[in-house]
C-alpha cells in the first residue's frame, strides 16, 4: 500500500483537524494490521489531531512526499530531493531533519550515511506531519497571535 504525506493536511485517511473520534474511525477504514505496520500516531490538543507520526513500514508499504520515498532511499538522498521542494534544515538536537514552514519532520536516531546494513542511522525511522505553528514556543505562538496568524489546534 502506498501513503501519501498532504503537509499541512494529513496521510491518507488522517487529517489534521480531526477530533480524536474521527481519527480512530479513519485509522479503522486501513486494511486490518496495516495501521500497526506503518505505525499511526496522533497526537492531540483539545481535542483534534494536531500531529500525524509515520512510523518505518515493516511491510512493503511506502509512504511519499513529493514522490519521493521517505523510507526506502537513504536519509541523505531523501533530505537531497525534499531539499529541491522545501526548507529541510538539519535538527540542532538529533539527526533528523525538519521543513518547518510544511511542518514536516524526518527523524533517525543516529546517522550511519556511509553503511546501509545499520538501517535505523542509514534511513529515516519516522515522519511527522503536523501544523505549520506545531513546535513554536510561547513568544513565538504570541507573535504569530499579535500578526494575526491562527494559533495551532
């Protein structure tokens, strides 16, 4: 089966914006077991999904953005086609890697860019799609108030 990331709308059947409920029913509509092999989280505040987390298929799923397959090329080949679309900046606090204006976050546990057998360092482990103001700080989420921006969910 093949997943598509929508930043800032969702990965198939979730979107963000979606009460807890609704998110449950949508995560039921996916084949039986493929919700634990691609490994759907959700994370909400007040109520709605304000983040979608992508998990390393353990199956022959894919899961894409810009067609680009996030999980089954290298992480620096991966961080090299996004980078042609988005911002993809290098996070200060691990080895993965984050378009803050889609919010669109890649992670790794550790970086092995030079040997493909350590697959956790060598691919990408996880994606997370969220809202564009996700991981502001308070001063950064009052600016955006004050600018007369939308305050995340």
């Amino acid at each position: 089966m093949e997943f598509v990331l929508d930043p800032p709308h969702g990965v198939g059947p979730l979107r963000l914006g979606m009460t807890i409920d609704q998110a449950r029913v949508a995560l039921g509509t996916l084949p039986s077991g493929l919700e634990l092999s691609l490994g759907f989280g959700v994370g909400p505040t007040r109520d709605r999904v304000n983040g979608i987390e992508v998990w390393r298929p353990a199956d022959r799923s894919v899961v894409r953005y810009r067609d680009v397959d996030l999980f089954g090329l290298p992480a620096l080949e991966v961080v090299e086609r996004l980078r042609r679309h988005v911002d993809l900046r290098p996070n200060e606090d691990d080895d993965g890697f984050t378009a803050r204006e889609l919010y669109l976050a890649l992670w790794r546990p550790f970086a092995a860019d030079d040997d493909p057998d350590e697959e956790q360092g060598y691919f990408f482990q996880s994606a997370l799609l969220a809202r564009p103001c996700y991981d502001d700080t308070p001063a950064e989420a009052a600016a955006r108030l004050a600018a007369g921006g939308q305050p995340g969910y």
